[in-house]
C-alpha cells in the first residue's frame, strides 16, 4: 500500500482550497488514501479568533461539510476518509465526545492548539512578548494537556507533538518529565501518533514532533503515520519522503491506515528519493 494523508484542510475551515480540489491533489500525488480532517473547535473562550479557523466557518453545520465530502468522495479515483481535527479543551471534551459520537466518521485527530487562552501556534506575534519563564510555561501547560487528551480517550491519532517549538521560542528549563508523562499517556491510550511534515516549512524547520520524541514514541510502541497537514492542493505529501526517511530512522517498519474509527497496520511503503515531496 502506498502513503495516505489523512490530515488536510479545506475551505470549510482555514484551508484555501474546496474538498474537490484537495481529492484531486491527492489523485495527482497517487496517494493510497485521501483524509479530510477540518478543524472542530469547542473553544471554551470567547475566541472570535477561533471562530475564524473552525468549521462551521460558513455558518453551515460540520455535518454539511461531513456530507460534501462523502459527496466528492463518490466520484473520486481513490479511497476518502471523512475526519476532523478536534481541540481539546479540559472544559469542552466532554461536549466534544457527545458530537463526534454522531458523526460517523472514520478517524479523529486530537491537537493542543492552545495553552489555556493563549493561541499556541497562530502567530509568532503572541509569543515575541513573552518572558523566558511564560514561554516555559507555555510548553509545560502544553505537555499537559496532551496528556489530557491522551487520557480522555476521544481521540484516535495526536496531532503535531512539541507544536509549541514552532516559532522557535524554547523552554529554559528541562521540561523531560512533562514530556514521558505525555507520552506515557500517548502509549497507554492505544492512540496513533503523526509525524507531521509541515514543520519543515515553518520557522522551526523541523517536522513535529522531533526525531528525538520519534525515537521515544518508538521505544514506547506508540503507533504512527504520516501527515502533510496540508492547507492548499500542492501541500498534500509535502516531504513525504524525508518524513518516510524519520520514521525508519527512528525504528519504525510500520504505519497505520483508519477506516470507521478502526486502525489497522501496514508497511511504510519504499520510496524513490524524489517521489512524494511535493515541495
Ligand atoms: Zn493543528
Ligand atoms: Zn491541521
């Protein structure tokens, strides 16, 4: 079986292009698999920021995206999975669980995107203010509450691992036992964990999570796959093959596929040096 990309992004969230337009890509790229995962955001906050980047951007419901989408997937050339990206929030899961229990999908991705109210990855504008010790805080907070969302069972894969390094703003202080705590979590949950390439085009230029917590997760028997966490057409295998590269570097043979909430094992496809790195 050849790669899947299960972490994209449309219009229907902070994605700049329709669902049909990202199958297409998909087609183009001779994925295996297609996975649309917008963004869900339950914000406990008052975050028109939120509102912004979360479906129902358009004022429609999440079930008129889900629809769409199994609508493109009739005619498409490849297998779609219908997804979201799901926050955790401690006040808002819950609720969460309640909604994602009535969707019908075939797999959710878990992401911290904010330590309390403030927006982890959004700007690197929120972060410049910061002093050492908040900007420790920060990824201690965030460390928690992957542990979280790893232990409240939502969730089937965790989404971008050590996000907070994406602006390169790093804690002062060793944060490690936040960090196996986490992964911990991760490793008793049964949960899958992304490598996630997109990091590789922003300021920490470096995929999410790092080699170093690929080894751990590894050394855990975390499960993986890879993620393009794609927001246009040309970014849905973005680097696929250095990502491919990560994981067997850091122990890993095998990669997992999502159908119905039910995750099953195959290999990592051999790639050529140039196939699947879109950019
Ligand atoms: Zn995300
Ligand atoms: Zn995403």
């Amino acid at each position: 079986m050849g790669f899947v990309s299960y972490h994209c992004h449309s219009v229907w969230s902070d994605g700049r292009a329709s669902i049909e337009a990202m199958v297409a890509a998909a087609e183009t790229a001779a994925l295996a698999e297609f996975g649309l995962s917008d963004h869900l955001v339950l914000t406990p906050y008052d975050d028109s920021n939120a509102l912004e980047w979360s479906m129902p951007r358009n004022g429609r419901e999440v079930r008129d995206c889900l629809d769409s989408l199994r609508r493109v997937s009739e005619g498409a050339a490849l297998p779609v999975r219908v997804g979201v990206e799901a926050d955790y929030f401690p006040e808002t899961w819950r609720e969460l669980g309640r909604l994602l229990d009535d969707l019908d999908l075939d797999f959710v991705i878990g992401s911290v995107h904010y330590a309390d109210r403030f927006p982890i990855d959004c700007s690197a504008r929120f972060w410049a203010p910061l002093s050492g010790e908040q900007v420790t805080a920060v990824h201690r907070l965030y460390w928690q509450r992957v542990r979280e969302l790893a232990e409240c069972g939502l969730f089937d894969i965790v989404g971008h691992l050590d996000l907070p390094k994406k602006f390169g703003y790093a804690p002062e202080t060793d944060l490690s036992a936040s960090v196996d705590a986490a992964l911990d979590a991760v490793a008793a949950s049964g949960m899958t964990m992304e490598l996630n390439t997109a990091g590789w085009d922003k300021p920490c230029a470096e995929a999410y999570p790092s080699i170093g917590l690929l080894r751990a997760a590894c050394a855990r028997g975390i499960p993986v796959l890879l993620s393009a966490d794609a927001h246009a057409p040309g970014e849905v295998a973005r680097h696929y093959a250095r990502g491919a590269a990560w994981l067997r570097q850091a122990g890993y043979t095998e990669m997992r596929v999502f159908r119905n909430r039910v995750a099953s094992t195959v290999r990592i496809p051999d790639v050529g040096k140039d196939d699947h790195d879109a950019s």
